[in-house]
C-alpha cells in the first residue's frame, strides 16, 4: 500500500509551472534566537529552511512566481510580532540571492495587490498562517482565500501534514494542478521503504518520555521489525507492566496494561522487545548530581532513571550491529544533561558505523542527539517530521498527502 501511494503522488517536476504562481506550503516554524526583540530575532537553526531550497529553486528556475506560506510557533489565531515570519525571509533572501518580499499578511485583499504588482520570478513569504484561527480550524472560507491567490499548489511541508489544518487540506481541493515538493517525496520514500519491503534484520530504536506517545507506532512496528529497542522513560512503563522496581523514574500507571499486552503481542509474533537490563539512576535531576549504575533492572526506591546503564548499551549496539535497515526515533536518557547522555551518544555512534545499513532517525531530540555527536551525515535519511514521520509509521499516510491524491 505505501508503494502504491508513492507512485500515485505527483510531484512538482510533473507540473508545468511557467508563468503560474505557486502557492508552496512550507515548514519554516524554525527556533529563533531567544531574548531579542521582535525586529532584532534571527533564524537560530536554518535546517528546515535549507531543506526547502531545492523545491523553491526548482519553481523559479521554471519561470513561476513563489508564494511561500508557513506558520511559526503558536499564535492561537492573534498577531504576535515576536512570530513574525520576518527573520526567515531575510534568512530565505540571504540563501536564494533575491529579494524575498514579505506580505502584510496571508490572505485578503492587500496580499492579493501586492502579488499583482510583482514580477514573474518574484517570491513572497506570506505571513504567518496561525495569526488566523482558521487555519487551524481548516475553515472553507480561509482555504478559499489561500488559493484564490495562486493557480497551483504545493506541499513540501512534510512535518505538517498530519495535521488537517487549511493550508495543508483545506485549500488543495481548489487546485486542478496540486503535487509534492522534494522534500516531501524524499520523506515518504524514505518512510514507505520501511513500511514496504525493508533488508533484514530491521530494527527499531524507540526512546523519549512516554509509552503513549508511541505506543502506536510499536503496534505498526511488531509486523515488519524483527526486533525493538526500548530506552529513555517510556521503558520504565513497560518494565513495570514485566514486574521490575522503576523507583521514581517516570511511568505512565495508565499505560502498563496495554504495555503487557505489546509485549505478549511482540513474544507471540517473534519480535524480540529489548529493554534496558541496567539504569543510570540519581536521586534527584540536576546537572552535577551523582549518579550510579544499578547491578540489574530493578531500580531503588530512592532513585530515579535517567539514562541506560553499560551492560544495556553494550546489549543494545550488539542488536544494532547485525542489523540492515534501522529506525530511530528517541533518546536513550536524558540526553540534554551531561553525563546522562551516554546512551544516547553510543547508540548514535553504533548506528552511525553501520555503511551498509539503510538508517532512518527523526524525532526533534534524536535530531539533535545526532547534531551534538556530529553524526548527522553517517545516517541514511535525517526525517524533518517529528509528529509527522511518526503518523506516517503507523498508517502508512497522511492528510496532507491523502488530499493532494484526492
């Protein structure tokens, strides 16, 4: 089925865009550097506005005028001039080498007389889509006023397409000529190749804080993977659910049925579920407090878990290193905080020295795990979805991309 859906997805190479404006969604909901005022703030990581670039160059090179539209933060529909796109098209202008001119607004009629007035080849930031509450809300009238200014649509907003927001579904059915940016058809091969036929053994590396952020995505999992590691605070919940003392360490009570259940699932289909075999553990969280390796899995009630231990990384890259395709997403432990970021650190390297393997890691902390290790550029294919890459795991779509099939 994701095969399928790749090969019915056109992309914006399969468009005729001369002379047309193109409304591209973009993600451009970037960090930006903290304590300055609103006119002063710049673009603190330029990632997702550098992986954007093929797409933009591609639509000038073909003689289009580019609308740009994103979102920025969380407004909840009121104007924040801290959330101004303003710091991304000066970044965009530096990147592109031509003026990026920046709307008053996304939508209405100034907007629309500043497109009139500008040359073919122009590119306009619109500006943040969340100043409404209709884009949000996927409201008929916003979406009907996004694409009366453009005569085709593109998404290349990947890690917002699992959201049923306006610019992302609501306006593509008013488009005859609608398709995919680069990045996106880089995410979903990327993703479906998981989904689809992956070499063997695969395995999938799960961390972060919480079993229910993906518990879902291990029900997808235990039909394709031959194996699953489990780190960072979500494991605790499923230790639990096997009986072992977690002390202080974060589980969610409500999750260790359906934790037992995924783990009778996994035994019963063959998939071997890795857990940490010994923690890290302090008695409270905070940079310089001492910290021990436990003996085995059972935790003190008088301590907390904030990393794996030696013998679970040792267990853990033995798993990784007989593997052919792997999937990351989520810390091993407290990756921020020094030395509770070993782990994770060794995970990254393990995953890293594989050349023949086929590897996959998203997710903002894995990201940036891989960033602070100076890893990125040994991993296959860096996903920019977080949430989205996630919901694409578990259904194998979404509905950014369902409307631009519909």
């Amino acid at each position: 089925m994701p095969q399928e859906q790749r090969m019915e997805l056109k992309t914006i190479d399969q468009l005729s865009l001369a002379h047309k404006r193109v409304l591209i969604r973009v993600d451009f909901n970037v960090p930006l550097t903290p304590g300055q005022k609103a006119s002063e703030q710049k673009v603190s990581d330029a990632t997702r506005v550098r992986e954007a670039l093929p797409t933009i160059q591609h639509a000038l090179a073909q003689g289009a005028t580019v609308l740009l539209a994103s979102h920025l933060g969380r407004p909840r529909g009121t104007v924040t001039p801290a959330l101004s796109l303003k710091p991304v098209a000066t970044l965009l202008q530096e990147l592109l080498g031509r003026p990026v001119h920046l709307a008053p607004d996304c939508v209405g009629p100034a907007v629309q007389r500043q497109i009139n007035q500008l040359s073919v080849g122009a590119v306009v930031m619109l500006e943040n889509l969340r100043f409404h509450a209709e884009e949000e809300a996927n409201d008929l009238a916003f979406s009907r006023a996004l694409a009366d200014l453009a005569d085709i649509y593109v998404n290349d907003a990947f890690g917002s397409s699992h959201r049923s927001h306006a610019s992302v579904v609501g306006v593509v059915q008013h488009f005859e000529d609608k398709g995919a940016g680069f990045l996106v058809r880089r995410e979903v091969e990327a993703l479906s190749s998981l989904l689809s036929a992956p070499d063997r053994p695969f395995v999938a590396i799960l961390g972060g804080a919480k079993v229910s952020d993906k518990i879902g995505l291990i029900h997808s999992l235990l039909p394709r993977a031959d194996a699953i590691i489990i780190g960072g605070a979500m494991a605790y919940t499923l230790l639990r659910a096997q009986g072992v003392k977690t002390g202080g360490s974060l589980v969610e009570p409500e999750k260790i049925g359906e934790a037992r259940n995924v783990l009778q699932q996994a035994q019963q289909q063959g998939v071997g579920i890795h857990l940490p075999q010994d923690h890290i553990v302090t008695a409270e969280m905070r940079v310089g407090a001492a910290t021990v390796a436990t003996a085995g899995a059972d935790i003190p009630d008088t301590q907390l878990g904030v990393d794996i231990g030696p013998h679970s990384i040792a267990a853990f890259r033995a798993v990784v290193q007989s593997a052919r395709t792997i999937l990351w997403n989520g810390p091993m432990g407290i990756f921020e905080m020094s030395p509770y970021d070993r782990g994770t650190r060794s995970i990254a390297e393990a995953v890293a020295s594989l050349s023949s393997c086929f590897s996959v890691a998203g997710g903002g902390d894995t990201v940036a795990a891989l960033s602070q290790a100076g890893l990125t550029d040994r991993i296959s294919h860096i996903s920019t979805g977080g949430g989205a890459s996630l919901a694409f795991l578990e259904s194998g779509d979404l509905p950014g991309l369902a409307a631009l099939r519909s």
